[in-house]
C-alpha cells in the first residue's frame, strides 16, 4: 500500500469481526511489515521491499516485533498523542495469545493486500525473491494500486464518520484500543 496507515482499515474491520483478538496487535501488526522501507533507506535494495515484506519473515520476525513493539511502546505512544489511559491501553496490550495472534494476523493481512496491487511482491521470500504477481489485481499493478487505495481511503473514512457518529467521548479510544 503506497500509504502504510490504510492498512489499519483491515485491523478495524477485523477487530470488530473477531473481538477475541487484541485491537491493538492487529493494527500494529497491519503497519509493521512497512518497517522495512525504513531499514532499505540504509541498505541497497533497488525494489525496496525484503522480509517483512514476505509470509515468512512477517509469520516469524513480523511478529515477534509486532508483540514487542505492542506490549512495550503503543500504550506511551497512544496514551501521550491521543491522551488515553495508559493503563486502559496497557491492558489490551498485555501478552496473550489474543495477542500474538493479532500480531501475525495483521501481519499476514498486510502482505496479502500489498500482493494485489504492487509492482514488486516478494512474497515467497527467502525461498525465492521472484516477484509474486498472481495475486495483482487486472494484471496492472498500477491500476490495482490507484483501486486498492482508493477503496481503502474511502473505507478510511467511512469508518471515522461512523466512530465520530457514535460520538466525540471515547473517539480515540475505540479507534485505537477497543
């Protein structure tokens, strides 16, 4: 996704589908494999994209960083930003299996939508860095970026008129921890 925090708009509708899930690992399991763009600003690669980009390497290292980054830094980073109780946050943040499971089902998510629609899918990585491309949608990675996008800011915004029609208490709240 040519913008990382749409893929929150899968951790949403999953959240609120499978409840047992920690809210918080799923979102933060749905951003995490991005991660990686940020590592290859210091290493060559010329597509940009490497392990946590792959099924792999977001089933294993996505998600131990997932769980750790969940666990020990959302709760400050939520409760500072959007001033929320930081032990509210902290208790759906707390290792589980609801947990875990979050993590590496935001994870996968990520790179299952990502093979839709980008130009480069190294999805079967470290098994091979062949693109996988069978997933593109239309054949175009171009247009299926331009429709993925646009349905997901679209799905964007429908989810924050929605929470914001439930009303302004507790906004923040259930879009980032309930």
């Amino acid at each position: 996704m040519p913008f990382t925090p749409l893929h929150y708009v899968v951790a949403y509708f999953i959240g609120k589908w499978k409840r047992s899930l920690s809210f918080p690992g799923l979102i933060v399991g749905s951003v995490l494999p991005d991660l990686d763009k940020l590592i290859y600003l210091f290493v060559s690669n010329p597509q940009g994209r490497g392990i946590l980009q792959s099924l792999f390497g977001v089933a294993t290292i996505g998600t131990a960083l997932s769980v750790l980054f969940t666990i020990y830094f959302y709760p400050r980073m939520i409760s500072s930003i959007f001033k929320i109780d930081k032990k509210i946050i902290e208790e759906r943040c707390r290792f589980s299996k609801g947990l875990v499971s979050a993590c590496f089902v935001g994870n996968i998510l990520h790179v299952l939508v990502d093979s839709l629609h980008h130009e480069y899918n190294p999805t079967l990585y470290p098994f091979t860095s062949d693109s996988f491309d069978a997933l593109v949608l239309f054949g175009n990675w171009q247009l299926a970026t331009m429709m993925v996008a646009s349905a997901f800011l679209l799905l964007l915004i429908i989810i924050f008129v929605w929470e914001a029609w439930k009303g302004t208490e507790g906004f923040w709240k259930r879009i980032f921890v309930s």
